[in-house]
C-alpha cells in the first residue's frame, strides 16, 4: 500500500480567478472598494492667544471705531443670520409736543371749598390734607415708575352715585398742585351730571365733549385757568346724547395726547360718572394709566366693587380709596402731629 506522503502533487498552476475577481478586472470595480480607515485621526491643533504688540492694539481700536460707524447693513457679512433682538421694557410714544395751557383765570371761592369739607389752599394742615398726600404720593409713585404719558392721567370712579368720587377728585387735584414744579388739569368727564365748576364756583363754558366733537377745537383753547397754583379746570362742556361714542372714537386718543405728551410734570384728573351707572367710565379707562376706585364706608358693597372694577379693566392700575370712613381698625389718625386733628 503507497503511503500519502509519497503521492506525487501535481505542480501548481495559474490559480483559478472567482467570478467576482474576474467582473472586478474587465469592468474595473476597484475604485468602488472602501476608503483605507486610519488607526488614529490627527488631533486638532491648539489656538493659543497672542498678546498684541501696542501699535496692533490701536489698529484695532481705530478698525473696531470704523466698524461702529457702518450702518448695521454694510457690517453684516453674507449669509449671516441677524442677531436676536433683546426684548426691551421701554415705551415709544408718539411725539406731538407739549401744548401750553392759556385759559383765563378765575379765582376759586375758598370759603365755598371750606362748606364741602374741601381742602383749602394755603389753609391749616388737618387730617384730610395728610389722607390725601398719602394718595398723591401713590399716584406719583405710579406715574414716575412708568414714565409714561398714559401714566399721568388719573381715573377717579365709584361704582354708584353719591360715594364721593368728585369730592376725592377735587382734593385729590388740590393735593396735587401744591407739588413744586407741577402742574394738574381737572377735567370734568361726567357729561350727564357735571359738577366741577359749581364745586369751585368758577363760570361756565364749553369743554371737554367740545373739542371730542369738533376736530378744530383745540383742547388747550377750553380749559380754565385759577387763582390755586399749578391747577386747571377743563370744564364737561356742552351735552350730547353721544358721549359714549365721542370717547370711543380716534378724537378722545388725539386729545389726551396732546394734553399730556411732552408734559412730563402736568397730571390729568378725570372726574368720571359712576362705572355702574354710565358707560363713559369704561372707555375712558382704556386712556389712562390709573384709576381710583371709590367706595363709601359701610354703603358701597362689595360685589359692587367688584362688578366696578372688571368695567374698569381697561386701565393697567386699579387703586381703592376707603370714603367717609370715620373708625380706623389700624388706631391711624392723620394730621394730629401738628396740632389740628379732626
């Protein structure tokens, strides 16, 4: 028996091709094979930071200057997104310059404020005043904090007739004129039952639903001058039987700015009708940047308020005044420190 080991191998010949290897060499799939990988990617080279030489360093002061200088268009390179806008807590009015109040001036009777329990100019500090010093206080605080036209004029309201909203209008303008430097325009908006003028027993005239009707009445020409420093009158004038549509229409907008834009010490007082009883009171809430809500101790009740107060949702900043309130739960009695407590 022949062992393997001395059978004869058949000399090797031209290795047989598979089929794949022999397409790969007459239609060339060489290039189609992968990418050679590397074992390791290069690193990444390092940015150190460079010191600049002084004379680089106001190279590139001047260049940067040069750069601030170009209209934001030219700056931007193309294709680049624009910055997001930070957002900004600044309020752009509408700039029509301050008119200047002319009225004729008329004296106020002192002796009619001190029958209504009024704040007399120039008269003895008392209880009232100092109530009403802490209300301008609050209202000028408001009014600085905004900085706004809409800011400085003042909604006075109650939710019924009869709970002393002119009466705390009137002091509350008073109060406010015996601020150095200032100026108060009172205007009168209850168009149905004005009572401002009989309140300081000044004339009659035309006013307020005046020049809302006639575009060619300028409001500065109807207001009153008085003999009280810094504070002016600016009468309901003449009724209509469309006050409601009159205050809602562009005019009220264009008038209130012209009293107020560009007059950064002149505040304006709205002696409105009650926000439950006329419909006024709500559309002059959507102009003004602050109202005081009236109540009377023991009568106004509180879903009244209320109901009062979601009329006057219009106006950013809805404050409360306590009326006629002669027992204070807190023991705070205004006024005795100097010696003439009520």
């Amino acid at each position: 028996m022949t062992e393997q080991k001395k059978i004869p191998v058949p000399p090797e010949g031209p290795k047989e091709s598979s089929l794949l290897e022999r397409a790969s060499g007459a239609f060339g799939f060489d290039p189609f094979k992968a990418a050679p990988v590397p074992h390791r990617l290069p690193d990444a080279p390092m940015k150190r930071a460079r010191v600049p030489r002084p004379e680089e360093a106001s190279s590139a002061v001047e260049a940067a200057a040069e750069t601030a200088a170009e209209p934001p268009a030219e700056r931007a390179a193309p294709g680049d997104l624009p910055a997001p806008l930070v957002p900004s807590q600044a309020v752009v009015e509408r700039q029509v310059g301050a008119v200047a109040l002319r009225g004729k001036r008329f004296p106020v009777d002192r002796e009619l404020l001190r029958e209504q329990g009024l704040i007399v100019p120039d008269g003895a500090v008392n209880a009232l005043m100092e109530e009403f010093r802490i209300v301008k206080r609050r209202v000028l605080e408001s009014a600085q904090a905004a900085g706004t036209a809409r800011s400085r004029r003042v909604l006075i309201c109650s939710p019924h007739p009869g709970e002393g909203k002119t009466f705390c209008a009137s002091n509350l303008a008073i109060a406010l004129a015996a601020e150095r430097d200032s100026e108060v325009l009172l205007i009168d908006a209850d168009f149905a039952k004005p009572s401002i003028l009989s309140t300081f027993g000044l004339p009659k005239g035309p006013g307020f639903m005046d020049c809302l009707a006639n575009d060619n009445v300028p409001p500065e020409d109807l207001v009153i001058g008085t003999d009280i420093p810094g504070l002016w009158v600016l009468p309901a004038g003449n009724q209509t039987n469309a006050d409601s549509e009159y205050l809602a229409s562009r005019r009220t907008a264009e008038v209130l700015d012209r009293l107020s834009i560009g007059a950064p010490n002149r505040i304006l007082i709205f002696d409105s009708p009650p926000a439950l009883a006329a419909s006024p009171a709500a559309e002059l809430a959507r102009h003004v940047g602050q109202a005081i809500l009236i109540a009377r101790a023991d009568s106004t009740a509180q879903s009244a308020l209320e109901d009062a107060a979601e009329l006057l949702s219009g106006c950013p900043d809805v404050k409360l005044v306590l009326n006629d309130a002669h027992f204070s739960p807190s023991g705070r009695k205004f006024g005795t420190y100097y010696g003439y407590g009520e």
